[in-house]
C-alpha cells in the first residue's frame, strides 16, 4: 500500500547541502508532529507515484521489475508490526530509483505498510534532521512513523555497504567520473542489502528501540 505530494521541483537532488558528520545508526527522539501527519497524509501512493515517473525510468524499472523478496524477510517485517512510511525521494535521484521500489515491493507482501512518498521541498525538515555520515542532506529518506506519527526509525540515502566505497569517491569529488560503479553496486546487489536494512529498522521499531540507519 504505498501513496508525492507535488512533484513539482526539478528531481536534481539525490544530496544536499554538507553539515557535520554524524553516526551511521543514531537512537533518534521520539516526538509527535502534526506536521509529518499532514506531510504523510498529502503524500502519494506508489502506483500514482511511479506511474507519473519519466527521469531515470529506465532504472526505476529495473528496481520494481527484478526486486524479489525473500519469504524470511517478508515474514520478519510482518512480525514488526504495523506502520506508517514516508518516503523523501525525487525521481530524477538515482539512489532512490534503485531503493524506493524495494521498499514498495516490500509493502506489496507486507498489509502493515502504508507507504506514502513526498518530495525534497516537503521533506526538507527531516532531511536535514536525518543526515547522511558525511553531513548531507539526502534523498530518499525514510521515516517509519507509529500510529502517533512520531518518528520510530529511519533509514538514509544508501546502504551501508555501498556507502563505505562511495563516501570517499564524494569527499575526493569523483562522483561524475565513478557514477557507474555505484550504478553497478546496485545491479549486483540487487535489493538484498537495501531491504535487510529497512527490515532491521522495522524491527527496531517494533522493540521499542527506535534507530536511525544512515548508511
């Protein structure tokens, strides 16, 4: 079940702005908003979203066509309950053509999911409240929100294990150069790492022990 609201920004931004560093899996505060209810609420299903998507088609495609979900994680993420999921992407973010769509896969199998995605400009709070190790703001970000819509997990940007080789590549301002290896790491992995990431987020929510996972 997944429903963005205006995507009416050019889809430029996969990251933004450098800050500080931060830890790759933060305990985050739990605090209420109605401002991510009415971000959740105004956000778009999945079918409406990808349905609308032109930039980087090709690989939003290959992402929701060849993602397949293994039965141990489909049923771990249905024993971690039921939640809301908003999503921060962009379709012209490359990072999230490749991973949103695991998540939608994920909540096709998974009716405690309601997955909902808004862009960049009405995300832009949590993105930079939720930032990547290197400081940066990014798409997509996930936030897995309780029935309160408050903030119980979160997960950032890239795997782990695609961010211990692409962190560097940032830092030394190769990223043009080297685009392909990530699209690469990507293909090769296919989903696997992405969605064992957000099921251990979806279980550190349900333990009452909410985590950040930035990579």
């Amino acid at each position: 079940m997944i429903n963005l609201l205006a995507l009416a920004v050019p889809a430029l931004v996969c990251t933004a702005d450098i800050g500080a560093p931060t830890k790759s899996v933060v305990s985050l505060p739990v605090v209420a908003s109605d401002s991510l209810k009415a971000a959740f609420e105004g956000g778009q299903r999945w079918t409406d979203f990808y349905a609308s998507v032109t930039r980087r088609k090709e690989v939003w495609d290959r992402a929701w066509t060849s993602t397949k979900i293994p039965d141990s994680l489909a049923a771990r993420a249905r024993v971690a309950g039921t939640w809301h999921v908003l999503v921060i992407t962009e379709p012209g973010c490359s990072d999230s053509a490749n991973s949103v769509p695991v998540l939608a896969r994920l909540a096709e199998l998974v009716p405690g999911l309601d997955v909902r995605l808004v862009n960049s400009t009405v995300g832009k709070p949590w993105m930079e409240a939720h930032r990547t190790p290197d400081g940066r703001a990014a798409t997509p970000t996930v936030l897995v929100l309780d029935d309160a819509f408050r903030i119980r997990g979160c997960w950032v940007e890239q795997p782990k294990g695609l961010q211990d080789f692409w962190l560097p590549i940032i830092a030394a301002k190769e990223t043009g150069a080297r685009f392909e290896e990530k699209m690469a790491w990507y293909v090769k992995d296919d989903g696997r790492e992405i969605l064992r990431e957000l099921v251990e987020v979806l279980e550190g929510a349900k333990r009452d022990a909410p985590v950040c996972r930035r990579g």
